[in-house]
C-alpha cells in the first residue's frame, strides 16, 4: 500500500480496500483522485481473487467534495467524466457497469459526490458524526454524479428535493431515515463496520452476488417485466454451476459451502 497516494488500494484477503487520501484538502477530489479511483474500481472488477470492495477515508471527513479550482477548467472544457475514461466509473455514469459489490464508509463531511458514492455503491454506513450537503446548487451548478435521479429514486421525491433543491447540511440519522445509508455506527466504528459487512458479502457465492446485482440493476434501469424477462437466462448460468453445487453440497454435509466463484 501506497500511503503517499491519494487513492490508496490495499488488499486484504477477498477485499479490496480503497482509501480516500487527501486530508489536508478535507479530500477535495482532484482529477488525480477521480483517476485514481477508477482505476482501484478496475482493479477491483478485473482481480479473481477480489470479491467485494471498500471505499473509506484518510482524516478527520470523508470528502468536502468537488477541488473546483483543479476540476472547473475540466468541466468547462467538456472533459470531465467523473473518472470513467480509466477503469471503472465508481459514480456510474460512464462506461461499463461494476460487475462486483461495494461497502463504503463515511464519516465527518460527506459532501456532494460523498452522497453520490453512497447512492451509486451497494450498501452505506455512516459514523454518527456524519455531516451530509449536495450544496452544487450553491455554487452556480447541479449534481452531476446521479443524485439527480438516485437520489429521489432512494428517499422520494419531497425528500430528495428538500436537500438538493436548498443544500442544505442534514446529519447521519436524517440519511439512515431516507435511505441514503444503511447503517449508523459510533464515529470512529465505521470501517470496521464496512469491512465486517464485506467480509460476509465475500464470503457469498462470487457468481450469486453478481446475477443479483444484474438482475436488481435491470429492474432499475427497465422495470420490472425487464427484469423479469432475464431471470429464466440468469437462472440457468448460476444453477449450472459449481458453486451451486458446492452450496448444495454443503448444505447436505452442514458445512460452510466454500465458493469458487464459478
């Protein structure tokens, strides 16, 4: 592991660690950072031995958001993609869609594309210290890594609109209420808690994760009768194999099932 970088990766076993490494600028994402974080999210889709990711943050806040001064002449040139050009767009907008599940833990600011990482990954949990603001409204410009549709997707449309629309800052139990986080934990708890959560996910069937994630993320983007129409094409890939053989298995034997990912 890089301590320097300001993406740093660390694996452990079937996770892939992914740190938020910039605390002097209250993690600001520069261009370096959105780079950086999409080529750990590659990293993540492309290793076998990975199964599941965390994302997390060096310091004392999870992000303060957007660098402006270093992203603005990006934006206003027509180049900024939110690091989907390299590996895999963390925010999903670009690109192909991440084949494999992600924890991410927040903590102090968790501003703008904070919030988008909690509504584009998995599963969210906050440390109770957290702070929460999509405040692009307050800078001249919009949210433009899926709030606008995630997030009113996630909490409804009042709700969505009542922080988007006014910027304001809003606490860890107002994002547990409308479903931006799943879980709220004691400040300084939160990456364990990830990790904790991850590591069960890993320890899950690879291919099973996945063709849920497929199936879910169809329903999303197509409806239901979409999502309805692959199940018959998914269910004959995962109950062909071996690790459905081996659950199977190791359910007759009472044992823990160990999987393969095949």
């Amino acid at each position: 592991m890089n301590d320097q970088a300001k993406i740093t990766t660390e694996k452990r076993d079937h996770l892939l660690l992914m740190g938020v490494n910039r605390p002097a600028k209250m993690n600001a994402f520069d261009a370096d950072m959105l780079r950086g974080l999409a080529a750990a999210f590659g990293q993540l889709d492309e290793d076998p031995e990975l199964r599941c990711g965390v994302v997390f943050a060096h310091g004392d806040h999870f992000t303060a958001g957007l660098d402006l001064a270093n992203v603005a002449p990006l934006i206003q040139s027509g180049d900024f993609n939110l690091g989907g050009k390299e590996g895999v767009d963390p925010w999903g907008i670009l690109g192909r869609a991440r084949k494999k599940p992600s924890v991410i833990a927040v903590h102090g600011r968790c501003f703008t594309l904070g919030i988008e990482l909690c509504l584009s990954l998995d599963v969210a949990v906050a440390a109770s210290n957290t702070r929460f603001a999509q405040i692009e409204i307050k800078r001249g410009i919009f949210p433009f890594g899926g709030a606008t549709f995630r997030l009113p997707q996630r909490a409804g449309w009042g709700d969505a609109m009542r922080w988007l629309l006014t910027g304001d800052e809003f606490g860890a139990d107002e994002a547990h209420r409308i479903g931006l986080v799943q879980e709220v934990v004691p400040a300084g708890q939160q990456v364990t808690r990830a990790m904790e959560l991850a590591d069960i996910i890993a320890r899950n069937a690879p291919l099973g994760i996945q063709v849920t994630k497929e199936a879910a993320r169809k329903f999303i983007e197509a409806g239901e009768d979409a999502a309805i129409a692959i199940v018959p094409h998914i269910r004959e890939r995962v109950l062909n194999s071996a690790d459905a053989a081996e659950g199977i298995k190791s359910f007759v034997e009472r044992r823990a099932a160990v999987f393969r990912g095949c």
